[in-house]
C-alpha cells in the first residue's frame, strides 16, 4: 500500500512539473511574439514619419524656389532698365551677389553692391544704406531699389538711391563671356557675374618702366592693399583687369592668387563686368587654366 501511495504522489509531481514547463514556455513565446510585433509596429511608424518629413521638406524646397524674373508691379523689367534714358528715375528689383565695403561718406553710410536678377545686372554706386541693413545684405538677398540711372566712364550705374528688403533669394551662376571680348555684344552683359577661361598672364609696365605680372595701383605706384591691375590676353587681344580693393582686399584668396601669378600662367577667372573706358572686369577668383 505504501508503494502505490509513493508512486501516485511521483507521478503527481511528474505532472505539475510539466505543466510548469509548459506554462513558462508559452509566456516567453508570447513574450518574443509581442517584442517582434512592437519592433515592427514602431519601424512602420519611423520609416512613414521620415517620409512624410521628406515629402514636407521638399515641398517647403519647392515652395521658396525664386523666379529672379518675376517683377513686382511698378517694377522695371531689365529691358526696360536698358532701354530708361541716362538721369532718369528707374526702379528695379535685384539680388545681391557682392558688395564693397560699408563707410561713412559725410555722415551716412553707404555702400556700393553688384546686384543681378535673371535677365541682366545692376551697379549699385555709393548707396545710402545702414550698417545694420548692409550686414543684412548677404548674398542672395532680394532688394527692391528707386534711385536715378547714371553713366561714368561707360560705366552705367544706379545712383542717389533708396532701397527696400524683400524676401527673396537668387545666386547667379557665372556666365562665360570668354567668346564676347572685342565683340560689340559684351557690352550687353555689363555688371554681370561672368567668367572668362583659358586667358593668358603678359606683362605691365610699372612706374619704373620695369616689366611685371601685376601692378599695385593702375600705374605700380601702389602697394600691397592697393587694387591689383594685371594684363590677359587672348589671341592677339590684350586686357587689363582688375582685384578690387574694397571688394576683395589683401587677405582674399583671389588678391593673393594675382600676387602669385608669373608672365605666361594660363589662368580662368571669374568676376563682375565693371566697365571703365572699355571692359575692365572686377575679378573675384582666379584659378590655373582647367587642363583641356
């Protein structure tokens, strides 16, 4: 009796044993089954919130893209602008692409800022601005500007102006112009941010008589911080360009690179097309001629 009574109670722990078992096996099969689902629940989740960030980030891209064309109303088109008589009022909506330095000029403050839109370019000459807004004018931004449209030394430029900030932005690419010199058709891109290619370096005359890759100063009289002048050419036509001081001054990469140039470097550059009794472009970047 006492045997049959010792093996029931075996086989009762036998039982109770396994179905302990089972019950720990299904909690931890339930528990991977919920951690997959959460895993997957919240991929599904992150992988629709990117998208819908993307879509939102290239639809507020597409939405502040500039037409540099558009006008707003009262405002010239560049043709118009070309086509106003030399001293009369014009007003034109423009983007900044560079600016020479701030100063006081009898009181105020002004500055003089090379400014584009998609059809031609405007010479902003000695403009009564503020400080403040001038650091605003970073390049890029939109202004709209009244003033009276002025010739000097074939170099037509709007003066006595006024400005406002818009909203806005537009950068240029460089237009190569290369092609144009001594043609009759440059003239047209004048103030434009432009780029001539494969031009080479021949030799000034200083004050002295003494031959050089560049002058300080239009005569060599000058010294370091004076505008740079230096002599390209292309086919048997020669130039005299310019690093402008007040734009680029002694500690840029491009006044630098004219102090570093030798008679005979090929060089590109790109620049703004200044005019002064013919092309006298305002140089920005100079760079060994790109290998053919």
């Amino acid at each position: 009796m006492k045997k049959i009574l010792a093996i029931l109670m075996a086989l009762a722990c036998l039982f109770a044993f396994a179905a302990c078992t089972n019950d720990d096996v299904q909690d931890e099969t339930d528990a991977a089954t919920d951690a997959a689902t959460d895993a997957a629940t919240d991929a599904a989740t992150d992988a629709a919130t990117e998208e819908a960030t993307e879509e939102a980030t290239e639809e507020a891209t597409e939405a502040t893209v500039e037409d540099p064309s558009v006008k707003s109303e009262g405002v010239m088109t560049y043709a118009e602008y070309a086509a106003a008589e030399l001293d009369t009022e014009v007003t034109i909506e423009a983007y900044v692409q560079a600016k020479q330095g701030w100063w006081e000029k009898e009181g105020q403050g002004v500055a003089t800022i090379y400014t584009q839109d998609a059809d031609g370019a405007y010479f902003l000459y000695e403009m009564p601005i503020s400080e403040e807004d001038y650091n605003k004018l970073v390049d890029g931004a939109k202004i709209r500007v009244k003033g009276y449209k002025a010739e000097w030394m074939g170099e037509v430029e709007i003066i006595d102006a006024t400005y406002e900030i818009l909203e806005g932005n537009y950068v240029a690419e460089a237009l190569d112009v290369t092609a144009k010199l001594g043609t009759d058709e440059l003239i047209a891109n004048q103030n434009m941010f432009v780029a001539f290619k494969g031009m080479t370096v021949v030799a000034s005359t200083d004050a002295n008589g003494n031959e050089a890759a560049f002058l300080y100063g239009w005569d060599g009289s000058g010294s370091q911080g004076s505008d740079l002048y230096f002599n390209v050419s292309i086919g048997d036509q020669v130039y005299n360009f310019t690093v402008e001081s007040y734009l680029c001054g002694a500690d840029t990469d491009v006044y630098k690179a004219v102090e570093a140039l030798t008679i005979g470097d090929v060089i590109d550059m790109e620049g703004f097309l200044y005019w002064y009794d013919g092309v006298n472009p305002h140089i920005t970047s100079v760079t060994a001629a790109a290998a053919e």
